[in-house]
C-alpha cells in the first residue's frame, strides 16, 4: 500500500465498492464535451449545474461516481455532493474510469 493509498484511500476499491452498490455515474463536463465521447449509461450535469440537481440526484437514492474530463471538475462536484449528503466519489477522468468500469 502506497502513501497516496494510506492518505487518500484506494480508489479503485472505492469504485468498487460503489458500482457493487448500484452507483450512478454523473459526468459533469459541458454538454458539447459529453457529446464527443462518454461512459455508457451515464448522466451529464455540467458542474455549474450540479447544486440546482441536489434534489433530483438525492431522490435517486444511489451512490454517485462523478467524472470529467482530467478529475478536477469531478473532484469538486464529489465535494458539493457529499456536502449535501449524497454518498459520493471522485472517479477522475472519464476514459480512466470508463477502462475501470
């Protein structure tokens, strides 16, 4: 186990984890980026939209794996998210996490 491991936890395993509890994945880069390439079955919420979907994202009562196009616009959505009370994961970038899935 690395110290990344150690201070951030594994990822993959948290991924996981989360895909075995029926996780959704919402890829919050722009429309026009998502057209151009994205995982099967996920939802797109451009992060400037994220907070007005609290709600909806809460009523689907699934754990969520958020993604984009490098991990730093997931990375903050995974925080607005949990900030809310949704269980939730930064997956990275789409293409990495889509040869994860």
């Amino acid at each position: 186990m690395g110290l990344l491991d150690l201070l951030f936890g594994n990822k993959n395993n948290m991924i996981k984890d989360f895909q075995t509890r029926g996780a959704i994945i919402i890829d919050v880069r722009t429309t026009k980026e998502y057209s151009q390439g994205a995982i099967k079955g996920s939802k797109n919420i451009p992060l400037q939209n994220i907070s007005t979907k609290i709600q909806e994202i809460k009523k689907l009562n699934k754990p969520v794996i958020t993604c984009c196009a490098s991990g730093m616009r997931s990375g903050s959505a995974a925080s607005i998210l949990k900030n809310n009370g949704i269980d939730a994961v930064n997956g990275g970038g789409w293409a990495s996490l889509n040869s994860k899935l």
